[in-house]
C-alpha cells in the first residue's frame, strides 16, 4: 500500500480510516445524519490530499501530472454524486459502499498514486546526485525556467 513518501502514506491512511469509518457505521446501521457526516469528511480529506498530491506533482514537475489532476477531478466528482446519492437514499447498503470505496479510493492508490510513487523514488535519487555532483548550483533548484540563460 506504502507509495514510499511519508506525507502521502500518512494521508492515505487517514483515508483508508475514514472510508471503513463508513462502512463500518453502514454496516451497523447507524443513523442517516452519522452516515453524511463521514461522507461530508471523506469529501473534505479528499479534497484536502489530491491538492496535497498535485502540488508535490507540481513541485516535482511529474510528467503525467496533467492526467492525475484530471482523475483526481473525476474523483471528486464521483464522491460528490455519491453523497448526493446518500442524501437522498434511506436505505444505504454496506456492500455497496465496500464496492465503491474499493473501485475509487483503493483502485486510485494503486494504479495512479503507484506510478507516481515511482517517479518520486526517481526525483528523489536524481536530487540526491545532483547535490553530491554539483553543490554549488543546489540554490538553482527552484529556479523558474528563465532562469536558463544564466544557468549557461
Ligand atoms: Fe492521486
Ligand atoms: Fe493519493
């Protein structure tokens, strides 16, 4: 489950927490209100990683970042419409949301979180090299490409 970056693995815990959180007052049949209330957070913390996940995309300048925004929108979406969904439904069935939290959360983690765990361990390694080469340009880092020029 580990994608190797302890921010990262630390929230999809709290995740993973929060989603048997809810599947777990499903299946004991808790109220309504309790249901929304750990959807409403499920939705918060959500919202609260993926912009967590793109900004360290950003910052590492990750190639496929542009379709991993793009899933984490759909994502969000999707939660969104769940919780509508739970809003207007009664009868909420604990298989159900073991299905959906499987398919958009775990599935999520392990395909588009793992590819860029990946690159993370890659960054990380070129980081690491670029310091024990060259300490001297280490300041140059965050430069902005119009840096270039005087890079030359
Ligand atoms: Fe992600
Ligand atoms: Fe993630």
């Amino acid at each position: 489950m580990s994608v190797g970056q302890k921010d990262v693995d630390e929230q999809h815990k709290e995740l993973i927490r929060i989603a048997n959180g809810l599947i777990n007052a499903v299946s004991i049949g808790r109220g309504k209100r309790t249901i929304q209330n750990v959807v409403q957070k499920l939705r918060e913390y959500t919202v609260f990683h993926f912009s967590n996940e793109e900004g360290m995309m950003e910052q590492m300048r990750f190639p496929e970042r542009g379709q991993h925004a793009a899933e984490h929108l759909r994502l969000k979406l999707l939660v969104k419409n769940y919780q509508r969904k739970l809003y207007k439904n009664e009868n909420v069935n604990a298989e159900e949301v073991l299905d959906f939290m499987k398919d958009w959360l775990l599935g999520h983690i392990l395909t588009f979180d793992r590819g860029f765990a990946t690159y993370i361990v890659a960054f990380n390694e070129a980081e690491k090299a670029k310091e024990f080469d060259a300490p001297e340009v280490v300041d140059d880092v965050d430069g902005s490409s119009s840096d270039l020029s005087e890079d030359e």
